[in-house]
C-alpha cells in the first residue's frame, strides 16, 4: 500500500564532529550497520518498494553503501566465505529503486521533504528521520500502517517526553483519543515549555497522502530560517483529518550523543555474539 519512502540525510551532523566530517553521521554505525540501514530495512519491511533519499553532494557514501558491490562479492565468493555475502549485498535490497536527489540548501525538513514530490507523485508514501532509531515487535512505521490502511489520512508517530525537554519536538494538541489512536487539533514546532499543547512529542516516523505537498509549498520559512514539516502538517490539519498514533516500544534518538550511545549498549545487549562479554565488561566497569 506505501510504496515509496522518502528519507532526509541531507543535514550537516555538526553535533557529531570530527566523526562526521569524513563520513555522513547517517552511516555511523549502531555495532555494525549504519544508522540509515536500520531506516531502510523498516521501510522494505512494510512493503516499500522505493526509498528516495534527500542528500547533498558529501554524502556520496549512503549511495555506495546501498549500491551492489560485485568485486567484493566474488572475492567473498572465492574465499568460501558465502555467510558473509547477504551482509554486504542483502537480498531485500535487490528489489529496491534507491533514488538520490540533491538538496543544494538546507531549509529545514519540510523543504527536503518538497524535493521529494516529482518522484512521490500522488501516492501516499512514508517519511523516516534515520537518527530516531525504534525497536519493537511490530516496527513504528508498521504500526503506522495499520492506521493508514484503516482511516487513509495521513498518520505520524508520537511519543510522550518530559516536559523539560519538550522544546527538542513538534509537539500536537490531541483531540480526540481512542485507545492508541489520537486525532490531532493542532501541532506547533519546537514550542517553549510554557508554550507546549501537551507532552506528546512527534518521532521521526510518518505516513502522508500526497495532498502534503501542497500544504508544503506555501509554507514560509519559520524564525531560524527553515520551511518545517510541522507548519505544512499545520495546513493540511485545516482541510484533512490527521492521526497521531502513540508509539508502542522503544525509542533511541541518535541525533544526540546520549541517545546514540545509549542505542549501542542496548544493541550490543541483544547481539547472541557479543552480550555476554558486554554485560561482564558493564559490571566490571560499573
Ligand atoms: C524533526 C521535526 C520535529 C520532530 C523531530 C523528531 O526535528 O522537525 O517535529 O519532533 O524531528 O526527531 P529535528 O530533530 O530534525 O530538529
């Protein structure tokens, strides 16, 4: 049903200097796998067939990463070491149409998001912000989905977050509420404490009809300069229904050094090949 998934790498990484000044923080890795693969495979897993990527110039490495490397391949091949070969050239990508287009300045997401429309066209289509990595069962985006396929308005992930920190998000002012579900009244963009309609902070995981595209294109740049997703969303709240819908597992900012190491441990934790040395070397540590 959601064919196409647009995901924004464009952005600088300055929170993450030196690290990415060389590489894209897109392609820092959680153990080993980049960011931005966690992203796409959540994507591929709930039907998407092509991921659009909004990038800029230095970050010609995400589309060498998504690329099949065929020498590499063979020499895998002919060292017998065949275990390796879906790791560097998974199947579920074989399938996949990775688009890259260039977002030449950075005017905030709602602007990277526009980029995305001629090849979006009138599909509804997924957006993922990579740093906001999510485990669960049932992945955000599926959850999403759920939601889509039963209202086909447009849908975003949210979570509650303490209030001192709510000036981070866009955060919606619920309206209704049934259970998980929630039909948003209103939404603002990185409001004061003071200011906040409620503490359900926005992730990066979200489901449009293309209809948002035109909500985009008269949205003007905001305060520090950016045209927001979340003015768009404002919009389109004053001609369609929009859900929030209250995300059900856990959640790890990556964008922040707290949330990206936070993200390693809890992976490293679950990894069968290297828990039980990480909870030894924890507790020596602790
Ligand atoms: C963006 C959005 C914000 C959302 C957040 C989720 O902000 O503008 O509404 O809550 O992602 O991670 P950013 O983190 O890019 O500043």
């Amino acid at each position: 049903m959601i064919k196409k998934a647009v995901l924004p790498v464009a952005g600088f990484g300055t929170r993450f200097l030196p690290a990415s000044k060389a590489i894209p923080k897109e392609m820092l890795p959680i153990i080993d796998k980049p960011l931005v693969q966690y992203a796409v495979e959540e994507a591929i897993n709930i039907g998407v067939e092509e991921i659009i990527f909004i990038t800029s110039p230095e970050k010609f490495s995400i589309k060498k990463h998504f690329d099949t490397n065929h020498g590499f391949e063979s020499r895998l091949k002919n060292s017998k070491k065949l275990e390796m070969i879906d790791r560097l050239n998974p199947k579920i990508f074989k399938e996949i149409k990775f688009h890259y287009i260039l977002q030449e300045e950075q005017n905030g997401l709602g602007h990277a998001v526009l980029h995305a429309e001629k090849v979006v066209g009138k599909d509804p289509f997924a957006v993922l912000l990579p740093d906001d990595l999510f485990f669960s069962k049932k992945s955000c985006l599926s959850q999403l989905l759920d939601i889509y396929k039963k209202t086909e308005s447009s849908v975003i992930a949210v979570n509650k977050i303490d209030k001192e920190n709510i000036h981070k998000y866009g955060v919606i002012k619920p309206g209704e509420i049934k259970e998980k579900l929630i039909k948003i009244e209103d939404i603002v963009e990185k409001p004061s404490y003071e200011e906040a309609p409620s503490d359900i902070a926005v992730c990066g995981r979200y489901i449009f009809n293309a209809s948002i595209f035109k909500f985009l294109k008269s949205t003007n740049f905001d305060k520090s300069g950016e045209i927001q997703l979340t003015d768009a969303i404002k919009k389109l709240l004053q001609e369609e229904r929009v859900y929030a819908s209250i995300y059900d597992g856990e959640k790890f900012d990556c964008g922040s050094k707290k949330g990206f190491v936070h993200a390693t441990i809890a992976l490293a934790l679950r990894n069968e090949s290297i828990s039980e040395d990480i909870k030894k070397i924890i507790k020596e540590i602790v």
